[in-house]
C-alpha cells in the first residue's frame, strides 16, 4: 500500500499520483523470459530478414515469380528524366516514390536501406546465417512459451476474453477508453483489457503464421509437407505472406511501446522484468 | 508527478542511447568471425531436422504442364567464356564427354546420346533460387543414383562433386563453379542430370548440355554445364574447401531451407 494522501473535508488531493495502489504478482517467470527472448529474437529476425528481401525485391502470388512476371510488391529503382535514381515503391495497386527509403537510399538500388538491414551492407549469406540461427532460437522460445501457457492455464486465465468482454458494447466502451487513454483502475486493471487480449492472441497467431510462411519457403520442408504449399497458396504467396505478417508484427510492436509509455513505462517494463505491478486501487477520490 | 516526469524522460533518452548503440553494435556483431562461426551451428540443425522428417524420401513437389512459367529466369553464368567449352557448343556438343570418376570401381566417359539412351526421368518441378524467387520448368535426364551404381561406388564414397565448364568467380581455378551433394540427395528418385528442359534441348543459359537437378534444394545447387562428376569422401580439399562456388562465398552447404 502506497502512503495516499487522502482528501479532508471533500478536498482535492494535493499530489495527484498519489493515489492508493497496490501492488501484485502479474507475470510468471516463464512470460517473461520468453518476452524478452522474443525481443531479441524479433529485432535480428526482421533486420535479417530485410537483408534476404532485399536480394529479390518483389513479391508475388502464387507458386512461381520471378523477374518476368507481375510483382504484387516492388521496391524498385527507376532513372529520373535528369538520369538521377529514383525509388518506386508498389504494393498492388498503390504506387509511389519513395527516395531515400526504398528501392533507392544514399543514391544505390536496395530495396530497405542499410539501417534496416543486417548485415548493413549487401550480405546475402550473411543474413541468411543470422535469420535461420535466430529462426531456431524464435521457434524454441515460443514453443516453451505455447506449452507451459497451455498446461498452467495462461491462455485459458489471462488471454482469452470472458463472455462480457466480448460484447460489442464492452468492446466500443474499451475503444473510448484507449482513444481517450484512460486507464482502468481497481479490479480491472489487475487483468488485460478485452483490447489487449485480443492484441495479444492475434500477435501469438501472427508469429505462428510467421513461422509456417517461412517453413514453407523451403524446398526441403515442402517435400515432407507439400500440405503447406496447399494451405498458403505456394511458395511466392507464402513468401508474400510472411512479409504482410513481418509488418503487422512491426506495427503491433509500435503500438505495444507507445502503450507501454502511456500506461507508465517504468511500471510497465519493471514489470516485465521482476513480476511485480503496480496499480492504482481507485480513482482517490 | 516531477519524478515521474524526470525519470519518463530518462527512459527515454537511454532507450533511444541504448537501442542505436544496440543497432551499430548489431551490424558489428553481425559480421564477427566468432559469432558467425557460432550460429553457423543453425545449419546442421536444419539439415539434421530435415534429414530426419525427409528420411523416407519423399519427392518434391510435381507439377502440371499447365503450372510451367511463361519465363525462366536464367541466374549466375549465362554463357561460359571458355573456349573449349564454347568449341563444343559449336559441335552441338557431339565431342563433349560426361567423366565419371574418384572413388568408383569402374570410371564412366559417357557422351549425350549415351545419357538419353539410359532410362530417363521426366519431372515438372518448383526451382528455388536462394534470392527468393521461383520458377517452375519441366526436366527430363538420367538419374543420378543410376550412374553411380553402373560406376560402383567404393565404401568411402560420401560425396558427389560436379565440377562445371564456367568461371563464375573469374579467370583462374578460384572462379571456377562447382557443387556438391550427399549420397542421401545423390540416390533420390528425383536428382536427374537434365539434358532437356520443357522438350527442348537444354539452352545455354540453363546449363548446356546437362545440369544438375536436386529438386529438395535452393538453385545453386543446381549446378549447370556439369563437365565431370567426382565421387570423394570428403569435400576440404576441392575448390575452397566448402563443398561449392557459393558454399566458398558463405552460403550454406546444405540449401534445403
């Protein structure tokens, strides 16, 4: 319990943080281990795998492409009329200039620039060694991570969403309240919110997918598992695939960081790193 | 509240400090000799795993003619640049000989007339090039395990080496290309030296007169103008010592991922 300083006489506090708070045991060691095993994992796995992409810039559906055939996605360099380069980005039917950083940075034809890339030269062997090293490492972690969350109950206690929680009405309020960054306190906030459950579970899928898209990229794994090529559509499609899902992962990580600074980051990676959380029991007032 | 503030603020700074000294340290790291020597260790992993789920030797995928692409991107050397091999793809190849030779009872010189009159295999297969794209062609060409078994392999016999007429990497023995392949991937139904591609005769850019089709495999392992096939035990003392041209440059022996 935190030494709140109470309102006399229907005052108003004199220190707004110091509300009364509490604080619990929220993450077991397993959670955040694999958190940041993850971590690590992620950032080599995404730099290197933009190395790898960056060998062949384009993506297609289906189970060929190549050069001559029609790119879903292009990182692509084009000469200006004044013969300058010119990065061009295509995704669809979307299609815009995009110099400095992709298909063209520091005036070379790459298709992510070098500080997004691992190695940050042109190293193809290179960036695959790291991803497939990494790869392993990714497939290990969250392999502890599912089991142990199966059979202690993680999933079934924390991540899936309760009845109520799932009611659109529920769902809109959780809406507000995000836009608004209001932060639940009391009783719900010692729980994930139906947003983050929801995050969560999708991100958990998402890593899942990352990791079939991937296996099914390799020559080797369709001949034990031509069922993959079936299920992703082939190999350009699944390869097409694991980079829509790279990107929907990036953008879960940057929303998770902008919360984790909303929410009070030094709360929120303490937590992650000992267990311990604090939240604020009521409103004060 | 200040604190609060103050130490936001902090996180902040040394989030951001830590995160670019992470990065630039990260680009270092990424190219040390040590570490790279320590997640090399992921390849035999991925080959241990693969030999293990492949071990009963299933085919790679086949395709319908229907499935074959408009265009075959051809990659690495399209036309090789020595004049005894340009001399023979003048002559349509009629003087070239396919030598098959190390560690065999009986050494094979077999001309391209001699390989299709042996029994062949027709395949419409995915190839994989190790950039990221794909194309799909159909092959037909002896197989492999065929040949070696008509040669007799003696029990040392690990590895089969195809040495190639191009210089990928240059004038000089160090350009030469090469590749090599186990005796697992050597004896599988689907490893053919293909003489003809979508019925037609193998083209220049592809690998004439015959290339090297290990269908469970990424591209370069496809070696392509394949002049002589050597059966050997070991692999440190060809070319750089790597098993191939690109196993030479850091790519992984095993390209089954």
């Amino acid at each position: 319990m935190s030494d709140a300083v109470m309102p006399i006489d229907g005052g108003v506090p004199e220190v707004a943080s110091a509300l009364p708070t509490q604080t619990i045991y929220r993450h077991a060691i397993v959670v955040r281990a694999t958190h940041w095993i993850n971590v690590i994992c992620l950032t080599f796995l995404l730099l290197s795998g933009l190395q790898i992409f960056n060998a062949h810039p384009m993506l297609y559906w289906g189970q060929y492409g190549a050069d001559a055939d029609p790119p879903f996605v292009s990182l692509g360099a084009v000469y200006a009329p004044d013969h300058s380069l010119r990065g061009v980005t295509k995704v669809g039917p979307i299609k815009f200039t995009s110099t400095g950083l992709f298909g063209v940075s520091h005036n070379e034809i790459r298709g992510y620039p070098s500080w997004l890339t691992l190695p940050a030269s042109r190293d193809l062997a290179t960036g695959r060694r790291w991803h497939f090293f990494m790869a392993w490492i990714f497939v290990l972690n969250g392999l502890i991570y599912l089991v142990s969350s199966a059979i202690n109950g993680h999933f079934r206690r924390d991540l899936v969403p309760t009845k109520a929680q799932l009611r659109p009405r529920h769902i809109w309020q959780n809406i507000i309240d995000h836009a608004r960054l209001k932060h639940p306190v009391g009783e719900d906030a010692k729980t994930y919110n139906v947003l983050q459950k929801l995050a969560y579970l999708g991100v958990i899928l998402l890593m899942t997918l990352m990791v079939l898209t991937g296996l099914t990229m390799s020559p080797g794994v369709d001949a034990f598992a031509p069922g993959l090529m079936w299920v992703f559509g082939g190999r350009q499609s699944a390869r097409t695939i694991h980079w829509i899902c790279a990107n929907l992962i990036v953008l879960f990580v940057l929303v998770h960081i902008i919360e984790v600074f909303i929410a009070g980051v030094a709360n929120e990676i303490g937590s992650m790193i000992t267990g311990r959380y604090t939240y604020r029991t009521g409103e004060g007032h | 509240m200040t604190d609060a503030a103050l130490s936001r603020r902090g996180m902040i700074v040394a989030g951001t400090a830590l995160g670019g000294l992470l990065l630039s340290g990260c680009d270092r790291l990424s190219q040390a000799p040590q570490a790279l020597k320590f997640i090399d260790k992921a390849e035999g992993v991925t080959l241990g795993v693969q030999r293990l789920v492949l071990s009963g030797q299933p085919l790679a995928k086949e395709f319908k003619v229907s499935d074959i692409s408009p265009t075959f991107k051809p990659n690495g050397t399209f036309t090789p640049s020595d004049p005894a091999y340009l001399a023979m793809e003048q002559n349509g190849f009629t003087d070239w000989r396919l030598a098959v030779g190390g560690l065999v009872n009986r050494p094979l010189s077999l001309s391209l007339d001699q390989l299709k009159a042996l029994p062949n295999r027709t395949q419409i297969t995915r190839h994989d090039c190790v950039e990221g794209w794909s194309a799909i062609a159909q092959w037909t060409g002896p197989q492999l395990g065929g040949l070696l078994h008509a040669a007799g392999l003696q029990p040392h016999a690990r590895y089969v080496v195809f040495h190639c007429a191009d210089n990928l990497g240059g004038p000089g023995d160090g350009g030469k290309y090469y590749e090599s392949i186990d005796l697992f991937d050597a004896f599988h139904p689907q490893t053919i030296l293909a003489h003809t591609m979508n019925n037609q005769p193998l083209a220049v850019p592809h690998g004439a007169p015959i290339r090297l089709r290990v269908e469970r495999q990424l591209g370069y392992k496809q070696a392509k103008y394949v002049m002589a096939i050597e059966v050997t035990d070991r692999l440190n003392h060809i070319g750089g010592g790597h098993g191939g041209f690109w196993e030479d440059r850091g790519y992984e022996w095993y390209a089954g991922i």
